[in-house]
C-alpha cells in the first residue's frame, strides 16, 4: 500500500496543489483542509485525487464514524479469535488501485472543493438504511451519490460486484461453509 502511494499518490516533485489551483478556489482549499484537520504541509505535495480521499475519510471520522468499528474489522477481529480462515475478494492493492487509477482531474477536485459542505453528514442516512436492513434505500442512495459519475459507479461497484459473484459462485461448489462480507454499496 506504502508503494502505491509513492508511486501513484505525489504530485511531481516541486509542484504544490494548492499552487495548481486557481486563486478563487486555494481560499476554498486551505478552509476545507484546516476544518478537516489535515496537515496542509502534507496534502499540498499529493495528487488530488488522495486528497480527496482523505478528505473523505477524515469529514467521516470527524463524525465519529471509524474504520475500526466497521463490520469488516469486527467480523475479521470474530473470525482471528476464533481461528476461521478468511478469503477476501479483491486485495488492498487491488482496491487501492481503483481508485489511485482514477486521477482526479484537477477541475473535479476543485468542484469537490466548492461543494464540500461540513453542515451535511451524507454517512447517517447510509448507517441507518443499513442498520434497518433497507437494501433500497442503500441503493437509492448510492444511486444519487454516483449520479454524475456512472464510471466511477460502474468501476467502483458494478464490474466488482460482476467479478466477485463469480469467485463466491466457486466458494459455493466447495463443501464448507463460507460468510461472504461486502461494503453495503455493493448490496
């Protein structure tokens, strides 16, 4: 993962982020990165496209939402205190590249910049559909999250979801028993 980053994640040496973006929107930039706590010593040498996903990651756990009280992290953590094997669909570097493949042109990330609204928590809703169980509304939701960027959905869900049903098909010619997991978008 540390080599993914290196090789896909920083801007060419000498180059800063927030010198590539135009004026109006550095404004944008610097508040963006300083109410989400990120250092801007850091990001200002990254390729947008991991700015924005840290971003991402850092608006969620500023919302106390934490990859370490998912379901994947507490089904693995179930499944090594109890000595299960575990198989995964895809590896990290595998998800990792999906997205660092992408390159977020420069225009969408100041788009994102813009429209970066910390009044608006988008992860609640997903936490309570999945909560209730309600599989339509995860898709509907995901649906309007990806509105504008069928790629990325089609990329990021659908061809996985096609690939993925493939391996857990040959799980189920096998004679064990298996707990296939996926993030709830691709329910």
């Amino acid at each position: 993962l540390n080599g993914l980053i290196a090789a896909h994640g920083a801007l060419p040496a000498g180059q800063s982020l927030r010198a590539l973006l135009p004026a109006d929107y550095q404004t944008d930039y610097d508040t963006v990165i300083a109410a989400e706590h990120l250092s801007p010593a850091v990001t200002d040498h990254e390729q947008p496209w991991l700015v924005s996903l840290q971003l991402t990651l850092a608006d969620t756990m500023n919302r106390n939402y934490y990859p370490d009280a998912g379901v994947d992290y507490v089904l693995m953590s179930w499944a090594n205190a109890h000595a299960r094997s575990v198989r995964y669909l895809e590896t990290i570097d595998q998800q990792f590249s999906l997205l660092a493949d992408d390159n977020l042109p420069l225009d969408e990330f100041e788009t994102g910049l813009k429209s970066f609204d910390q009044t608006k928590d988008t992860i609640q809703p997903l936490v309570q559909a999945w909560s209730d169980g309600d599989v339509a509304k995860l898709g509907s939701l995901m649906d309007a999250n990806f509105a504008s960027h069928p790629e990325m959905k089609k990329k990021l869900l659908s061809d996985r979801n096609r690939k993925w049903a493939g391996q857990i098909e040959a799980m189920l010619d096998q004679k064990r028993n298996f707990f296939p997991a996926v993030g709830a978008a691709h329910l």
